[in-house]
C-alpha cells in the first residue's frame, strides 16, 4: 500500500488519480472569464505560464469561487484531524490559474498563507503533490530545476525532462524565474561576516569560477552565485585578485562576456561593492545624471540612504573619478533644470 492510500483509507482515491480523469492543468481566457487582476497577480503574473490545449486532465471549474474554496480548505485544515478529501477534492478539480486565486483568497481571509498551512498539516507524498498543485507553474519547474543541480551531482533526468518538453514561452518564463530566484537568494541574509580571509579557499573558488565561466563552453551561473552571495566581503576581495592570476582577466570583466541581463548587472553590482561600496554609489551617482535627463528617484535614493552612512567617502570617490565635486554636479544638473 503506498503512503497516500494508507493516509487516505483504502476507499478513498488517490490524489493522482483526480489527475488522471480528464481535466487539463491549462486552460484559455475566455471574455466570461476575465476579472480586475489583483496587484498581486499582476506581480506573478510572469510566473503564471500555462500550456493551452484540450487534452489534459485538469480544467477551470465553471461556477468557480475563490472564497468559497478558502472556507473550505480552512474549515478542513483547522478542524480536529485535517479533511484531506477536502484539500484533493478542490486542489485536483480547479485549474493552476484558479488555485492562485484560492491562494490569494486563503491568505486574506486567514493571514496565513496556504502553502504554510499545508506544509505544518500533511507530510510525506501527499504533502509534496498539494504543494505543487498549489505552486504557479513556472515557480515549481524552477524549484525543480534548483533542487536537481542542488548538493552532489546533477540529477541529469530532471533537467532533461524540464528543458525538452516545456514550450519556448514556459522556458523563458522559467529563465526569468531562475533569475528571480537568483535575486532573492544573493538578499537573503546568508553572506558570511567573518574578517578572516582563508588563502587557499579564495584560490578554491576562483579555480572553480574560471572553470565554470571562462574555462568552458556556456556558463554554470550558479557557482557565480553561489560564491559571490556566500562568501564574506574581505574574502572576496581575495577571491578577486585570485581570479585575475588565474584567468588574466578581472572577474567583472569575465561576468560582463559570459553573462547578459539582470543577472550580469546583479553580479557586477556586488564585484564593484567587493572592491568599493563608495565608487560603486559615486558610478550610480553619475549615471543618474548623465545626459539630458536626470533619473530623480536613483539621486534621491542613494543621497538619503547613505547620508549618514558613506556619503563623505562617496563624495571623495567621485572626485577621484571625475575630477570634479559631486557638489558641482548637482549644481550644474539643477541649473539644466531650471533651464
């Protein structure tokens, strides 16, 4: 008997099996469909790419309410014992983009989110599948993805599974996921503090960056990542002078011609603040007043939030770069202005 049966009880059906009655994950927006998108879904709606067809197993359901399926699920998660006919009997007969809406709906009416009340009530398999049932589809074939190249070995099938069936519109949705998920991890607090700089460890990880940029055909971004989010500022200041022995070139210079996009702007960004946070807001600074236009929000942005942090520092770096005061070009940048 597998996990879910023996959760379950032998007369009720597997999740799966709701899976496999003929309903699609994916579905068209129809006119009689449509609704005023929340903030909230217009905030993931790149995460939201479905395929369209009428061969699967999974369709909207006509008379479908959010709110009501929220009660629901919250009736059944909260009373004595979770009602887990309850959780496959909505999650399995409602389609990807109306479980969003019941996870939006969940939220708001609980405060709590229906991924967490999921995960704290059911474990094993079961839980695994309501998780995903629940996940945006882009956001779960990333997880997939980063979970497959995760600790020892690359599980190679996972990928291949991922990468050869999905469309060119799934794979740029996923792409711009990965990218996403990147962002969120280099921010999450997790870059060690120590002042100690281990020699033979910045050389390690310039060995293993020039080998997985420069040294090969194609880029494994996420040892990039994984290095530069990680590690502490004073041992990538090693790891940098490392790589230029070992590549002949800056590792800002490696990033800018084996990257492209978001991805090579977040990672040069934090090579310049490895070497100096000041020059990297002297840089911003200027490029915020460059041209005809001036970008207000950047100027105002970095004057506030480093006014008393660095900003006698920052002044000094743009002298050093410019050869003129930042003072002065805040002057001739309002005389444009008012021009």
């Amino acid at each position: 008997m597998n996990i879910l049966a023996g959760r379950l009880g032998q007369s009720r059906e597997h999740p799966f099996l709701f899976l496999s009655k003929g309903r699609s994950l994916g579905f068209t927006v129809t006119n009689s469909m449509k609704r005023k998108r929340t903030k909230r879904e217009l905030m993931n709606e790149h995460h939201r790419v479905l395929q369209t067809g009428d061969r699967g197993t999974i369709k909207p359901k006509a008379d479908f309410d959010a709110g009501d399926d929220a009660v629901a699920l919250r009736k059944a998660i909260e009373g004595i014992g979770t009602t887990e006919k309850t959780l496959i009997d909505i999650l399995t007969h409602r389609s990807s983009a109306q479980r969003q809406q019941i996870c939006e709906a969940y939220q708001e009416a609980t405060g709590r989110t229906l991924l967490e009340d999921i995960e704290g009530d059911t474990g094993g398999d079961f839980e695994a599948l309501l998780v995903a049932l629940i996940t945006p589809p882009a956001v779960y074939d990333c997880h997939e993805v980063m979970r497959a190249m995760k600790g020892v070995g690359t599980k190679d099938n996972v990928l291949i599974e991922i990468f050869a069936s999905r469309s060119p519109e799934q794979i740029r949705a996923l792409n711009d996921c990965v990218k996403t998920m990147y962002f969120m991890f280099c921010f999450q607090g997790s870059r060690d503090e120590s002042t100690t700089v281990d020699n033979e460890k910045a050389k390690e990880d310039a060995k293993t960056l020039y080998d997985a940029g420069e040294k090969k055909w194609g880029t494994d971004e996420s040892k990039f990542v994984d290095v530069l989010c990680q590690r502490s500022i004073p041992q990538l200041r090693q790891t940098l002078v490392e790589y230029k022995n070992i590549s002949g070139k800056t590792l800002q210079q490696s990033i800018e011609g084996e990257m492209s996009g978001e991805l090579e702007e977040l990672l040069v960004a934090i090579v310049k603040c490895v070497k100096s946070v000041p020059a990297y807001f002297a840089e911003r600074l200027y490029q915020s007043m460059k041209g005809g236009g001036t970008d207000e929000s950047t100027l105002n942005r970095i004057m506030v939030s480093r006014s008393e942090i660095d900003l006698l520092d920052i002044r000094a770096e743009f002298k050093k770069l410019y050869e003129y005061s930042l003072h002065s070009a805040i002057e001739v940048r309002n005389s444009l202005l008012k021009t």
